[in-house]
C-alpha cells in the first residue's frame, strides 16, 4: 500500500483494530471456540446443556467490560425461544446522522464434522501463524467483538458516528426461526435503520474488502422411504422386494439431473439480473481459476485432479450462488460397514439441501418439494418429505442486495483501499443468512453492508475451520470507516 492513500485517521483506526484483536479479541474467541455451543437443530436439548447461555453470557460480560460510553445491553430471551443479545450505542456528539446502523451477527454453531488434522478439533481453539482454529470463530464468533471494537476505534479517535444497535442471534444456523419474533419484539428499539452491518458472510480473497451482493435461500429436510416393516435376509427378498434405497434415488430423479447436479423443475430457478452477471464477470477476471482452485479437491480416478462442473470461472461464481443446488448432508437407515450383513433394509432417509437462487421464495419452495417428492411413490412406498422449520415458515428465503447508493459505493472503496490497499470487490455467496431478506422487508430503505472473514480455505462448517485474524483486523477497521461515513 502507498502510504499518501491512507489518512492519519484511516491509520488510527487499523493501529486500535490490531491491538484490540491481539489483546482482547483473539483471547475472548479461545474460550468461545471452546464451548460446544451447537445451534438447536443440531443438540435439540441446548436449553439443558447451557452451551448457548454460556456463549452468550460471556459475549454480553465482555460487552460490558468495555464501558462504551451511553452503551446499554440486554439478553432478550422469549419463552421457547433461544436468546439474543441486544445494545444500543447513542450517537457520539458531532454526529449529524439521523439513522441508525444495525450491527447483526450470531453465536450459535454447526456440529462438530470429521476429517479435522492431527492437533486441531472443533472445540480445542489453535492459534497458529495468524490463523484461529475450531468451530465457530469465523462463522460468527468474532462478529459482536469486532462490531464493538469498530465502534470503540472511532469513539478513540474522537470521528463522530451515529446511533448504532446490536443483534446477536442464536439460531441462526438452524435457519434463524426464531429471530422473526425477536425482531418483532425489538421493532420499536430499532430505530430508523438506515445502514445494516451483517459480519456473517464470506470473502473472495484476503487482499480486499469484499461485499456480498446476494445470498441463496434453502430448503432443508429429511426424506425417507419406508418398504418393510422389518429387516429381512436380501437372498429371500431382493428382486421381489424393491429396494428403499432403489426407491430413493428414484424420487430424487424427479428433482435433480444426476448426470449433470442440474435441477429439474423450473420453479427453483430464476433469472439471473444483468447486474449480478456483469459483476461476476468482473469477480472472475479478478480471481481467475482460484473460484475452483480454492476446493480441497481428493485425486481423480486417474491419478490426475478431480475437476469442478466446469472449469470457467464465470459459471462456476454463478453456480454457487445464483444456481439451485442439492446436496445430501446425512443419512441414516444404514448400518456400518463393519455391521453391514446380507440383510435388505426396511428403510433410508436422506437430509437434503436444497440451495435455491435469491430471487426463489423458500416457504413456497419447500411447500412445492414436498409435494414433488411424495406424490405418487413408486409400488406405493411410504414416501415422506420433512422439512426443517416452523409451520408457515418452511424455507429460508434468499437475498438480492438492493442498488448501492453513492455514498456507500464511495465509502466502501475508501476503506478497502485505506485499509487493504485494493478497491472493494463484488461477489455472491452460496450460504443463507434469513436476517437479511427480513430486513430488506422491514427496512426498504436501508443500505446493506455484508461482509465476513470467510474467505479462501476458512472451511466453515467443515474440518479445519480457520479465522484468519489479519484480515479480521483489516476488516474492521474497514467496518468503522464506513460507518464514520454515514450520512
């Protein structure tokens, strides 16, 4: 970076953000790396094991600790519901701003996955050449200690800012079902939302801020088939009995081209707006084969590498995030392999994840699969499709960001530029964030900001998870500017 592109100020800030995550940040991510706080669709029993109260409890203390001036805090919790963590920071003298910035980010965590390296876990939190590791430091641990520290980092440098408010869910990553009665409840605390801060999305690289400009929605469930009553000998049976698997695969061809992964009904698709092409054709010039490249791709049947479904950097950024997608995440009816005798099982059940395009409305998507799926079942099998939510809130939506308007498309350049020495990027994300389709709704007019630390190798939900720490300082003093910027 040449030095005459970044203010004293813009310095100021990146100087706080670093020490801050040294000393204060990086410690307070140990110890919440360390608490199995698994979301409920993944430790039904959560409220009894006291995980997420747990993480909770230490993000709202170490909140408090920092005695923000004016900042107030409350652990919202209603009835049958997990909590959130709820601030408020008034405007600092010298704000002009009328708005108010909503700061969003979630505690709750995916489930532990195999395949972690030798020394690393989901809950043994290492710290190892500027990477933090375990489960749920990125995606999104950090986000209520870097949105605070953002703030703090303006306050020190005396640069005005406006009202700023908080919302840290816990249920996010089980599709966020109970954040509609939360903001319903906190509606009146809002405020005017004119800018909204979500840190819980990704990045293409580690060399510039990047803005995510869409989201795809989801519809989650499990499918099963049911043949039998019971397990019997497959000499007697197969050839006569269908198989439950047979059966299975064969519902799944009414959905999805298993030659190619493409989805069948045009319903889950949408049209991709010329925008959205014109900014991933920019994005991959930027990142070349690295969209594919960045995959912890196995050895292909040859020898040689395994490939993507394609190799053409534009269609693969389009496929991952405005493209309908399936993918089995679990099973279950199958013993193990070391159990597995010459019997013909009774019955399989598949969880699917049916990534849809921003624009595909999830509740009507979810009510449509599952008629696709269980209507007329081949020999009159027990066919079943359950998905994942509460009635009259099946699905999740996707997101479509609205037009930037002028001063933020300035503001974010200024701040990638000051504090990364690149201008901003533009790029879409395959992941689900329910909050932000529910925003756009309440709060029209309002700017979005999403952003994350979720970039190259980080492997959120997988093996392996890593925050990379450089590029969360970077990001939030990025954050800051752009606030400080809010008209």
């Amino acid at each position: 970076m040449n030095a005459p592109t970044r203010s004293a100020e813009a310095a100021a800030l990146a100087a706080y953000a670093d020490r801050a995550w040294d000393e204060r940040i990086v410690p307070a991510l140990t110890d919440y790396i360390a608490v199995p706080a698994k979301s409920p669709m993944f430790d039904a029993d959560w409220a009894r094991h006291g995980h997420i109260d747990r993480v909770v409890r230490d993000a709202a203390a170490w909140v408090e600790s920092r005695r923000v001036p004016g900042l107030q805090l409350e652990v919202v919790r209603l009835e049958g519901r997990t909590p959130v963590i709820f601030f408020e920071v008034p405007a600092s003298a010298g704000s002009t701003s009328k708005d108010t910035v909503l700061m969003y980010g979630h505690l709750d965590k995916q489930p532990e996955f195999t395949g972690w390296r030798p020394g690393l876990g989901p809950w043994t939190p290492t710290y190892d050449n500027g990477l933090l590791y375990g489960r749920g430091g990125a995606d999104d641990g950090y986000a209520v200690y870097a949105a605070i520290t953002a703030i703090e980092a303006l306050q020190a440098q005396g640069t005005p800012h406006p009202r700023c408010v908080g919302l840290i869910e816990t249920c996010e990553e089980s599709g966020s079902g109970d954040l509609p009665a939360y903001l319903d409840a906190l509606e009146p605390r809002l405020g005017n939302v004119g800018l909204v801060v979500c840190l819980d999305s990704g990045a293409g690289n580690y060399d510039q801020l990047w803005l995510t400009t869409s989201l795809r929605g989801m519809v989650s469930g499990v499918l099963k088939v049911e043949i039998l009553t019971e397990g019997i000998h497959s000499g007697d049976a197969s050839g006569l009995v269908p198989s439950s698997f047979r059966i299975l695969r064969h519902v799944l061809d009414r959905l999805e081209d298993s030659a190619t992964g493409t989805l069948l009904p045009g319903f889950f698709h949408c049209e991709i707006p010329a925008s959205r092409l014109q900014q991933a054709q920019a994005t991959a010039a930027l990142l070349k084969d690295e969209v594919w490249k960045r995959m912890p791709w196995a050895c292909g049947a040859d020898g040689g590498p395994t490939l993507p479904t394609t190799a053409d950097p534009v269609e693969a950024l389009l496929r991952r995030t405005w493209r309908p997608t399936l993918s089995v995440t679990g099973v279950d009816g199958f013993p193990e392999l070391k159990n597995a005798g010459n019997v013909l099982r009774p019955w399989t059940a598949f969880k699917l994840s049916l990534r849809l395009p921003p624009l595909v409305d999830g509740h009507e998507a979810s009510v449509r699969l599952k008629q696709l799926l269980e209507d007329n079942a081949p020999y009159n099998a027990k066919v079943t499709f359950h998905p994942d939510g509460r009635a009259g809130a099946l699905g999740a939506t996707g997101w479509n960001a609205p037009e930037l308007s002028p001063w933020l498309e300035g503001a974010l350049n200024a701040a990638s530029n000051a504090q990364f020495g690149a201008p901003v990027g533009y790029i879409g994300q395959g992941g689900t964030i329910p909050l932000m389709s529910l925003l756009q709704q309440g709060f029209p007019r309002a700017q979005m900001m999403v952003c994350g630390v979720l970039g190259p190798k980080s492997n959120a939900h997988g093996p392996n998870e890593f925050l990379h720490v450089p590029y969360g300082k970077k990001l939030t003093a990025a954050v800051a500017q752009v606030i400080a910027a809010c008209p």
